[in-house]
C-alpha cells in the first residue's frame, strides 16, 4: 500500500514505516558525534519510550556513549485492519533493529502502563534481561486517560485554566489554519483527573512496585518530565490544570528522592524545553508560543529538539562526577536555554504580533509543521513515498 499523511485536526492518522526509521537514525547520528554520556547507567527501563522525550532518551543512552540496555514500555497500534499502526509501533521496531545491530539488548513491550498487571510483566522482564536490576528509571508517559485501578473507570486529564477563562490561538495542521479559542474554567473534578493522569500517582506506584520486587539496583535514578515555561504561557499551562498535575510529580520527586537514598540513587522532575510532540499540539494556545519560540531559538543557534535536550541532560547534568545541578526546588532545569530572558523578550514581541494572516510568515510554522510530518515518518527526502509499503512485514 502507499502511505500517505493524513491529519484529521492536531492528529496524524497514518504514519510511514520506513519515515520512523528515518527519522530514529537521524536521532542515533546526532548522539554519535555529540558530547558523550560517560558515566551513564546500563540498564534502563523507559515508561513512555516510544516517541518524544521518552524514545530521545533511549536512543542518546543506548547511541550516545553509555551503551546502555533498554527496556520501554509504550501504548502503540500495530497495523491492523483499523489503521496502518502509530509511528510509536514504527519507533519501536526501528530502535530495536538499530541497538540489536550494535548488541545492546532493547526490549519493547506494549501495553498500558497504568496496569498492575503491565508492572508485572516489567519485572519479569528486568530478571530475563537485566539481571533482576536496574539503574535507571524514566517515567515519560502522556496519556490523556488512566483507568482507576480500583474501579477500572477512566480518569480523564483535561487542557484547562483554573479559576479564569483564557484565549490563544489553535493551530489545525490539518489545514494549516489558526483559531481563536476560548478556554473556560476547569471544574475541580477535571483539576483532580488531570493530576490522576498526569501527576506523579503512576510514577511513584512504578518506582514502590520495582522496590518490592527488589528490582532496584544501587545508586540507581528516576526521572520524569515536566513544563514551567514563562509566565506569558501560565495561564493556560503552569496556572492551569496540567500545571497542577506538574506540581504534583514535583512533589513526587521529593519522595521518590527519600525511598532512592536508601540504594544511593535519586529522583529528579526534569523540566524540559517546549518542543512539538504528538502531545503538545493538543495544548490550545500553546502553538503561537511554540512558533515564536522555534523562530527565536534558531535565529539564536540555540535551538533544541528532543534528541538534543536529552544529550545535554544525560552528558551534563544526570551522569557527570559533580552533583546533579538542580535549581531551589530541586527541578533539574533543561528549560534554561528557553527561558533565557533574551530569547523571552524577543519572543514576546514575536507573539505579540502573530495573528491568523501572517503567522506562517513571522513564526516558524515551517519548522513546527515539518517536526509534526516527521515525528510521523513523513517529510524525509531520502524517502520515496510513492513506493508502496508492505504493512505486514511489520506485524510481529
Ligand atoms: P509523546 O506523546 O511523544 O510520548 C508519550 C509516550 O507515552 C509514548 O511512548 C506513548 O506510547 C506513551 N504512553 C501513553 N499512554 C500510555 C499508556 N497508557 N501506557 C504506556 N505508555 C503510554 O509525549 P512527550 O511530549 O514526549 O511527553 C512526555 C513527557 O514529557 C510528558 O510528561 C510531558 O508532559 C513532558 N513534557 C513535554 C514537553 C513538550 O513540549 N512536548 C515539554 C516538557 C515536558
């Protein structure tokens, strides 16, 4: 079959096999010749490991110098009579082939991570393939869902301000189109959902089930993502409900960090940059920030994608001889570039001026709509996408 993108809304609907494969060697060149990770750890379990944050950290650690073994866990669709398969199943394959290539063990395992039963199957998996330990942890996972594993209803995480309405702007990459939007006010039960889905509850209950499994090796780290981003954008993120979900993984951080010291490891929240990914482009209102900021960044030579901010963080900040450099709340700051006050001044004049006419022109809608094409496989010149594709040589 030939494959071509389809995007209904901010959703790709198809994704290219060989395009994901691309686009994983792109990521495995960059950590070759980047500044290498050289005291990084061995063994590694990625919850969320299929794209974004999560598979940018499993190709620099496998790729970029620690050689390390890796074990992801990831929601994806196989090709089926429903759909090609999401680029997160392509990932899949393309890593594993890659790191198999080069003898490092890669291990994918799909399925729903909130599940008792998925943790399980982990553990199990860390005693075939790791030895019955690991030394490093990265909670990466973005779900809009979670069911409660009490009563198996669905916790529903909700994009919203609290306590104020807020406008911005919503980009279909569909069509290309800019919408004014109006957020409302979440209620207090969308509040705490979010936080059920996106805070820290999940991660804690991985790290609690690898401790009683006496899984943990010593010295061995947790990590999980977060955003803060400058205040033009706190209305709709940090002051809203996906800011209080943050907050929450935060605090989990510091309990984490307490349970860890008793193997001489640590938890850390890392604060990211603001990229386009399969889950930010559901963020009303972040889009015209994310155009500006990609604009500026690049006009700076300071720009960073995924692959690039997990380098840095692994080489410069997780595994060095020096301490974990953290800021007063113990965040590890890889937004510091971003949030430089000369690239937040030039980019708050840049989004004062974007409107529905000439945002394509002023922002880097280029930049942002060929990231969104190519974390689906598409977009690559090396790519003849006008060849058929075999889809069921894909199914394993
Ligand atoms: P993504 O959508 O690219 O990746 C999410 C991963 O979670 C995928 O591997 C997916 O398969 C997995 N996943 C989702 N539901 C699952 C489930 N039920 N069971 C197992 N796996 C599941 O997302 P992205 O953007 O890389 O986000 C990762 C983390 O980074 C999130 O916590 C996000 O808030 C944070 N972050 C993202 C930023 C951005 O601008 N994209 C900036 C700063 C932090």
């Amino acid at each position: 079959m030939i494959i071509e993108p389809i995007i209904k809304g901010v959703v790709a609907k198809t994704a290219h096999p060989y395009g994901c494969e691309q686009a994983v060697l792109q990521q495995i060149e960059y950590v070759k010749q980047a500044n290498p990770i050289k005291h990084g750890p061995k063994r590694v379990l990625i919850i969320g490991g299929s794209s974004g944050f999560g598979l940018a950290a499993r190709i620099a650690l496998t790729f970029g110098g620690c050689q390390a073994d890796t074990i992801s866990v990831s929601y994806e669709h196989a090709p089926s009579e429903k759909g090609v398969g999401s680029a997160g199943y392509f990932n899949n394959i393309a890593f594993q082939k890659h790191a198999q290539r080069e003898g490092r063990i890669a291990v994918n395992i799909q399925g729903d991570a909130f599940s008792k039963q998925l943790k399980l199957d982990v553990v199990e998996a860390i005693e075939t393939y790791f030895e019955g330990e690991v030394d490093l942890i990265i909670y990466s996972v973005a779900s809009g869902v979670r069911p409660n594993p009490e009563t198996g209803e669905l916790w529903r995480s909700a994009i919203k301000p609290i306590d104020q309405d807020v406008s911005g702007a919503t980009i279909l990459l569909e069509d290309d189109s800019w919408h004014e939007t109006t957020l409302t006010s979440a209620t207090e039960k969308q509040a705490e959902e979010t936080i059920k889905v996106m805070g820290g509850e999940d991660w804690e209950s991985w790290v609690d089930a690898l401790i009683n499994s006496e899984s943990i090796a010593q010295g061995c780290k947790t990590i999980a993502f977060s955003y803060v981003g400058p205040e033009l954008t706190h209305p709709i993120y940090l002051d809203g409900t996906l800011g209080r979900a943050k907050i929450d993984l935060h605090q989990t951080s510091h309990s984490l960090n307490l349970k860890l010291a008793n193997f001489d490891g640590g938890a850390y929240a890392t604060v990211c940059k603001a990229l386009v990914t399969k889950a930010s482009v559901f963020i009303p209102g972040l889009s015209p920030y994310i155009l500006a900021l990609y604009k500026i960044m690049k006009e700076q030579g300071t720009h960073e994608g995924c692959i690039e901010q997990m380098q840095r963080l692994f080489a410069d900040k997780l595994y060095t001889d020096k301490k974990v450099p953290v800021d007063c709340e113990r965040l590890i700051r890889m937004d510091d570039w971003e949030l430089c006050s000369d690239t937040q001044n030039k980019v708050k004049a840049l989004m004062d001026s974007l409107t529905a006419e000439n945002f394509k022109e002023l922002g880097d809608y280029q930049g942002y709509k060929q990231e969104f094409l190519r974390l689906n496989g598409f977009g690559f010149d090396s790519i003849d996408y006008s060849q058929p594709v075999s889809i069921d040589t894909f199914v394993k």
